[in-house]
C-alpha cells in the first residue's frame, strides 16, 4: 500500500489549511485511516481516525472543534480539515492506513503556523 500527502504549508495563527491523503494498493474503503503528528523534538501522535464505514474519533484534545476528518471512498482520499490553526499546530502531518492488519504510513507534509 502506498499513501501521498499533500496540502501542508505555512499559515499564519487563525488561518485554515486542508491537508489530503491519497491512497492505493488496498482496499480503502476498508481500512481505517489516521492522521498523526510529530513536533519538533517530540513522538508522533494520533491525532484522529476514521473507520471505513465514516466512524470518527478524536484523540487530541486540543483539536477538538478545530480538526475534523472526512474521506471519500470514491477518491480513495482522507482528508484533515484544519481550522483555527495555532503555533501549537506546528508538526509533520501523518497519514496512516490499517487494513488486515497491516498498516501503512505516507510520508508526511509540513504544517507551519507562525506569524
């Protein structure tokens, strides 16, 4: 399986960015999907997920109503939706695929907030 992220960049604090993952080589309608990230200096961590069937969940707090996650089965693409963004934000942007107990990872896209 393979997974390409696009969408990172630079933003300013209260801007907006939508970050993409395209996948292929397995069946991703399927498969549970994941956004993680990794600060500077710190461990990657899940961010949240979103079952095949479109069941969310969030693990990070401090996103909460700021993040959401979306996927279209059509595209086989994952999406993070991401709004109000803060310095805190900053961090290598992670997808990841679990599907029959294989998991997949991209290799990551930039988020930078600052002024």
């Amino acid at each position: 399986g393979q997974l390409v992220e696009s969408g990172g960049g630079l933003v300013q604090p209260g801007g907006s960015l939508r970050l993409s993952c395209e996948a292929s080589g397995f069946t991703f309608s399927s498969a549970t999907m994941s956004w993680y990230r990794q600060a500077p200096g710190k461990e990657r961590i899940l961010v949240t997920f979103i079952t095949g069937d479109g069941v969310i969940t969030n693990r990070l707090d401090s996103v909460e109503g700021r993040f959401t996650i979306s996927r279209d089965n059509y595209k086989n693409t994952v999406y993070l939706q991401m709004t109000n963004l803060k310095p805190e934000d900053t961090a290598v942007y992670y997808c990841s695929a679990l599907r029959a107990g294989n998991r997949y990872w991209g290799q990551g896209t930039q988020v930078t907030v600052s002024s």
